[in-house]
C-alpha cells in the first residue's frame, strides 16, 4: 500500500515587444509550477495539492488494484476488498500466476538532497529570479515573446508491504526553463533554453544558468530566422548531450524495458527490436558506447531510494564496449528471465495509479581520460552538423528505425563551426547509428537532461527521468531537411 501528497507550485512570466506491493499500499502528493508572464509581469503560480492511497494484491495470482483520495481506515478496507474483487475477476484469463522476485524488508526514510528548501524562498525571490530572464532576453528587440517558469514539484509518499516493509520517502523537482520567439519578415522561430531539470532544492533553479544564457539564447533565436536548410546527404553529427538525451531516450532506454521485450507492453508506442537472447550477444554500438542506468544519482529526476516495489534502487549497466548486457526489470519480470533480484523500476504516476516497469535514469557514459574535447571534436570532422536541444522525432514499433530533430543546428566544414541551418532531421537504424560512433567526449562536457513528459501506459502515466551523455560523434548518417 503506498499513500502519497503532492503539490506543485512556481512562479512564470513572459514579454514581448504516489504507489503498491502485493498485499500493500501506497499514498502521497505533489505540487508546484511557476515562470514569468506577458508585458514582464511575474507571477506566483500553482495548483492545489492532491493527495490518495493505493493498494495492489494478489489474489488467485493475479493482480488486483484499486485507490481513493479519502485516506481513512474504513475507506483502506474497503478499496483493498475491491483490489481482491478485480484480482479475482481478472483471473478468468490469466494465463500464469504471478511470480515475484524476492525482495528484502526496510524500515527508511529517504529525502531528495536539498541545499535551499523551495518552500523558504519568499515568493517574491522566485518572482524576481525569472523577471531578471525576461528583462535580459528584451533587450534584444528583434524578439517577439518570451516564456520563463520554475516549476517547483514536491510529493511526500509512504510505502507499507505485507513483506514487512515499511518506507517514507519524500522527493523535490525544481524545472527551471524558458524559451524566445524572433521575428523577422514573416519568418518566426523559438529557441529553446535546455534547462536542467533535477531533483533537488532551489539551488537547482540558481544553479541553471538560465539568467547567465538569456541573452545568448534570444540572439540564436534571432539568428534562426535567417537560417536555410542544409542539403540532403550523409554528414557527420555531433551531438550536444541537451540533444543526446533524446536519441538516448527513444533508441535506448524505451527499447530496453523488458516489458516492451516480453510483449506485456505494446498498446503505447510499441514493444522493442531487443530479443532476450541478444542480452550479452548483440552489438548495440561501437566499443566506446557504454550505456549505465541509474536511479541513485544526485539530482537525476527518476532518482528516489525505493521503487515502488519496495526494491532498494541501483545503478546497473546496459550496453558495456558496445554489447548489450542488461535489461530493466522489477519483482514481476525478473524471474520471466531467471533473474534472482529485481533492478527497482517499478513506478507509478501518483497514488490513483497501478504501478509497472518505468525506465530509470539512463546515460551514455564518457569517454575516458584523454578523450577529446568538444573543440577537438569539432576541429576533427570535415563535413557535419553540431545539433543543440530537443525536436521533431518519429520512431518505429520497435524502437528501431527513427528520425529525429533538434533545436538548433550549426555546420561544421573543415574543421570549423559555421553557419547556422534549420529544418535538420536524421534517419537512425538503432544499432547502425550507435555502431556509428567514433568519438565521444570526457567526464568535462558530460551533462544530464530531465524531462517529466515520459508517458507510458494505457490509461497513460507520465514519469520524470534525467539521461545524461557526453558529446558524441556519430559518423556518416543520413541528414535531411525537415517534413513540412
């Protein structure tokens, strides 16, 4: 059983010119959003808190789930009867029963790390702190609009399982982004901040460096305008870890739940090209790709101390010199592949939600002392592009054949980052694109990306996660302009 509270918060402005186990529960809540708003005016935003419980059994070795908002020891009677009644029914067309893997006994609490409590900062600090974005970014008078926020996100959960367990957990989001539209003639472009979504107090939001790139972002958002696409051909790419993130997400992390791999998980956005026998087998990549999942470390957005099985999170590896040699697995599918332990990623969205396998932080690691920098990089490719931040992307059922874009694109000729370009996707054959790259960057420019759009799941849950990665080259893939 696993109650949880949330609430979100935050300030915004703009200008212009919670989970279960079996025979357990689980509660808890969440909260805060904020940014800055049209004409330079911040303010304080938010929602109210919501805050529930859930119970998961098994009854007839089948699971049954059922969850409530009144938190009340008739009401965990009742809704646990009901979970046993859907375990039941739901055991018309099981086909096996439910094996889970063991999993030992705690008593913890476990907190995010937190320098500066976000509830302590007046609202009117959080306020000025994203007015002083806009204020830099309308300077620049080619400029249209700008969107500033800090979202602020705090859940408070407990964890209680008929193995003994019994687990208080509280985690803090702090989102800082913001984005600059430019006009020029009839051409508009936004441009991107790739904030740095973590776990953690307000430092976070202090730490982003959003204030210290206004004005650099508003100048490429102008630049964009002007910007022409690049021709058809292969190229080379190198890619930001802002940009990594996605690619890493999408032909990564997603294709190797083994949920996807098993079938369980097919309705939303497919199941995977991975096939058990590849684990230790496959050549996911080249020797230097190194893929390590981690829901351990400090500020990762998927980072907490228990899943919501009650397993200890870990940090466990992937892909090693390019071969894939792990999988993302829970209580329930680990012994599916004679695995004794469960990896710890079972999740669920809040207390009214049924909790399943959800991926993990995941990074490509970097390169070892001596790898180049990204300067060096650039100096060594002849013929390519450097992509920055998040776009358009397309991915196949299987998580095998993708097209994907980015925020912003520069070529590179000879050597030398040049003009800006625009409308730039690739074409990635997972294993083809990995097995492409040839030059990966230090532990230096490494960086990690979070999102909380991760969506999964029908009815659908969306998960926070960070992927972090140093800057990649990937050699001759198939770069084109953009779909209109």
């Amino acid at each position: 059983m696993r109650f949880t509270r949330s609430v979100n918060s935050g300030v915004n402005a703009s200008g212009g010119s919670d989970r279960a186990d079996d025979g357990g529960g689980f509660g808890g809540g969440r909260g805060g959003r904020g940014g800055a708003g049209r004409g330079g005016g911040a303010r304080a935003g938010g929602r109210p808190g919501a805050a529930g419980f859930g119970v998961r059994v098994i009854h007839s070795g089948v699971w049954g789930f059922a969850s409530s908002p009144l938190v009340t020891e008739d009401e965990i009677r009742r809704i646990t009867r009901i979970a046993a009644d859907v375990a039941k029914a739901s055991a018309i067309a099981k086909k096996v029963d439910v094996k889970l893997a063991p999993v030992p006994a705690y008593t913890e609490y476990w907190s995010s790390p937190v320098r500066k409590d976000p509830t302590s900062v007046p609202p009117e600090e959080k306020q000025a702190f994203v007015q002083r974005v806009v204020d830099a970014v309308v300077k620049n008078r080619a400029v249209s609009r700008v969107t500033a926020s800090v979202g602020v996100g705090n859940e408070w959960r407990y964890f209680a399982s008929t193995e003994g367990s019994y687990i208080e957990q509280e985690t803090f989001e702090i989102t800082p982004a913001f984005n600059v539209s430019a006009k020029i003639g009839d051409v508009t472009k936004t441009r991107n901040f790739a904030g740095v979504p973590k776990t953690g107090g307000w430092e976070v939001a202090e730490e982003s460096e959003m204030i210290e790139s206004a004005e650099r972002i508003a100048a490429e958002a102008v630049e964009m305008t002007t910007a022409r696409p690049i021709g058809l051909g292969l190229k080379d790419l190198v890619l930001m870890p802002a940009h990594a993130m996605l690619t890493i997400h999408e032909i990564v992390a997603h294709a190797t739940e083994l949920d996807r791999i098993l079938g369980y998980e097919a309705n939303y956005a497919g199941t995977s090209f991975v096939k058990l026998s590849d684990v230790g087998k496959l050549k996911y990549g080249s020797r230097l790709f190194n893929v390590t999942a981690d829901r351990t470390i400090p500020g990762g957005m998927a980072t907490i101390g228990f899943d919501d099985d009650g397993v200890k999170t870990m940090r466990f590896p992937i892909v090693r010199e390019g071969i894939l040699v792990g999988l993302q697995t829970n209580r329930e599918t680990a012994p599916l592949i004679g695995d004794k332990a469960s990896k710890g990623c079972t999740s669920a969205s809040s207390w009214r939600d049924y909790p399943f396998l959800r991926m993990p932080n995941v990074h490509v690691e970097p390169g070892p002392q001596g790898s180049p920098t990204p300067d060096q990089m650039i100096a060594d490719t002849k013929d390519g592009v450097l992509i920055d931040g998040r776009g358009s992307y397309s991915i196949d059922q299987q998580r095998y054949n993708g097209q994907f874009g980015g925020n912003c694109f520069w070529e590179i000729k000879n050597g030398r980052k040049t003009r800006m370009v625009t409308d730039v996707t690739y074409n990635a054959i997972t294993t083809d694109f990995w097995g492409n790259l040839d030059a990966i960057s230090g532990q230096e420019s490494w960086r990690m990306f979070g999102t909380g759009g991760d969506a999964k799941g029908q009815p659908t849950q969306t998960n926070s996660i960070s992927h972090g990665s140093p800057w990649l080259r990937i050699k001759k893939i198939m770069v084109g302009a953009a779909y209109a």
